[in-house]
C-alpha cells in the first residue's frame, strides 16, 4: 500500500491528534453498497439488529492517555454488512466526514480477535452514547494501541467487492 504524502487518505490517517468535535449533529450514515448504492442507516436500524456488548474496551493512544476500560454495546459490523449486501465482499471502509477513517479485512470479521467482534457502536456502560462521545463509533476490540481504529461519528460504510470498480 502507498501513501501519497500529498493528498488526505481518510484511510491512512497522518495525525494521532483526535478531533474532539462532531462534523454534524446526526448520527445517520450512508451504507453504500458492493454496487455503489447508498441507504442511510440510523441509530434505530442498527437497534433492530442484534445487540452485542463488549467488555473491557480501552481507547488507547500513545500521544494522549488512555481512557477506559468501557463496555461498548451495539450491532456488529458483520451484522450490518450481511444484512444490506448480498453480493461478495472483501473488506468494508469505515469513514468520518471529518476525514477519519479505518479498513476492516473480512477475515477479521469472519474470525473475531478474542477481544471480541468489531462493532458499530450506539452504547458505552450501558447508556446511549451521546454524539460528542462518537455516536455511531467503530470499536474495534483488539485494537492496543493509538485508537486509529475506533472511528467516532462513522459517516460512511463501504463494502468492497472482490473487484474494485
Ligand atoms: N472521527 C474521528 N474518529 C477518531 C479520531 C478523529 O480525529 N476523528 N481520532 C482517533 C484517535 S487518534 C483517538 S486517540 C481516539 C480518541 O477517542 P476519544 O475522543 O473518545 O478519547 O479517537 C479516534 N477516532
Ligand atoms: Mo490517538
């Protein structure tokens, strides 16, 4: 994989300085699909799936502290991308509106770490959580380190079939 010093890869995140302010107010984001075809997904569409909570969930970073640990409850990623894409896919790009990002390979999903599954977060010890704390946030359990994967205020979920348009 490259990285293009030049231009902003929301998936190649350059900064471990985290933003500590929403894009927007609403949680809704786009589910765009293997063919290019975008739904909006919202808090309660991800509350019909079924709810998995994840203990023990630090947010670890090396330039600013740790936070945690948390129980982060939601739907899981694969949960979400079995339910709206039929066709084959291969890895699902999670991404902010403010430019932030993290590719999740089907493999992890398919074989969780033992930390437990990658969710699409709405709970944090049991409340909702609020959109100043990443409503809908990415947790990805297994990650120890710089939390470049626990994408707050997700904005857009893309699968990626096997052939890249
Ligand atoms: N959308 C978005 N998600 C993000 C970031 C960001 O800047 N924007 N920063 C990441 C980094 S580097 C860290 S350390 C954590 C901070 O999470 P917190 O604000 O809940 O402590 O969020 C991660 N997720
Ligand atoms: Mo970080």
């Amino acid at each position: 994989m490259t990285q293009d010093h030049n231009s902003i890869d929301p998936l190649q995140p350059h900064s471990h300085e985290p933003n500590p302010a929403p894009p927007s107010d609403d949680p809704t984001f786009q589910f765009v699909g293997v063919n290019g075809r975008s739904h909006p997904i919202t808090v309660a569409d991800l509350q019909r799936l079924p709810e998995v909570s994840v203990p023990d969930c630090t947010i670890v970073s090396t330039g600013h502290g740790t936070s945690g640990p948390f129980t982060f409850t939601g739907a899981t990623l694969l949960a979400v991308v079995q339910a709206l894409c039929a066709d084959p896919w291969t890895e699902v790009e999670v991404v902010s509106a403010d430019g932030f990002g993290s590719r999740v390979y089907a493999s992890e999903l398919y074989e969780p770490d033992p930390a437990g599954p990658i969710l699409l977060a709405y709970a944090m010890d049991g409340q909702p959580m609020s959109r100043a704390e990443g409503l809908v946030r990415l947790i990805v359990p297994s990650e120890r380190d710089d939390a470049l994967r626990q994408v707050k205020w997700v904005g857009e979920v893309r699968v990626v079939g096997e052939e890249r348009p």
